[in-house]
C-alpha cells in the first residue's frame, strides 16, 4: 500500500505495510480529532469571554475593555489576574500568576500591527513588577522589528483568538 507523506513541506510517497498503514491512518485521524476539539474548545472561551466584555468583536472594545477581554482570558486559563493603573502602569496592563510564575502583560487594541515599543514597555515591566516572563497581546499582529525583538527578549506575543495562550506562555 503506498501512502502519500507530507513533512516540512515537501511530499513523498512511501510503500508501507498494510497494517502499519491502517495504524498510521487511524492515529492521523486521532490527532486531527484531537486537535479540532481542543481548537473549538479555545475559540469557545474566546467567544464567551468577548461576549462577556459587550461586544462580538475585538476591535468593537475599548482599550479598557480589551485589557479586561485580554484578562479575563488569562482567567480562564487558570492565571490570577491583577489590572494596574490605566495610566502610569510602567509597560504592563495586567500583572498575572499561575504556578509561581509571575507574568507581565502589555495590551494594545491596535487597527495597526504592534510594534517594538509594545515588546519594549512589557519587556521593561518584568523588572518593575517582578515578573519572570513578559508578554504582548494584540489585536492586528505584530511587525516583522516586534517579533525579532520579542524572539530576543523572550516577551511572548499573542493574538488573542489566534493563538493557543498555554501553548504560546510555554505552560
């Protein structure tokens, strides 16, 4: 039985085993299932948390109301959140803990791709609350100078409903 493989972005065909086949087709099937389920599950708590804030899109929301969005997925999250000051906050508008590590949280509510100074001000944040990781989230995506400083920092960066805040926190 031949078997059509795509890794790294090439293709190959390999002559397989029929019952080795039979399982890699069946475990293929697992992993997609499990996948789909938890990426519904995730897009779940992202509708209610927004539905919960007024509004059915980000962009809808005050940039109060999408710290308080941004928080409040966090809490779902199992992380115990904190919001600081609205202004003066020293880069962070959310301070948040979960298992011992204390997280810094830099939202922006942007039409517009955050940039370096986003990465900049979480990054700062870390020293001035104490935290061990920094991260930004934002609603249009990050520029190509944000992502390179944000790989250099270690400040996680996130969309919110894009990706998986377990998966991208490192938790």
């Amino acid at each position: 039985m031949g078997v059509l493989l795509i890794l790294g972005g090439g293709f190959y065909f390999a002559h397989l085993h029929p019952d080795l086949a039979g399982g890699l087709a069946a475990g293929a099937v697992l992993l997609g299932i499990m996948v789909w389920n938890a990426n519904r599950r995730r897009s779940a708590a992202y509708r209610a948390a927004l539905l919960e804030c007024g509004a059915r899109d980000p962009m809808k929301l005050s940039p109060v109301e999408f710290e308080l969005f941004c928080g409040m997925l966090l809490a779902g999250r199992g992380w115990s959140v904190q919001a600081t000051r609205t202004t003066g906050d020293y880069g962070a508008d959310i301070v948040a803990e979960r298992d011992g590590v204390r997280l810094v949280v830099q939202c922006k509510r942007w039409s517009n791709a955050a940039g370096v100074a986003a990465v900049q001000e979480a990054h700062a944040a870390i020293a001035f609350y104490g935290a061990h990781r920094a991260a930004v989230m934002a609603t249009s995506g990050f520029t190509r100078a944000a992502e390179a400083l944000a790989g250099t920092t270690g400040t996680a960066l996130i969309v919110p409903g894009q990706h998986d805040l377990d998966r991208v926190l490192g938790q």
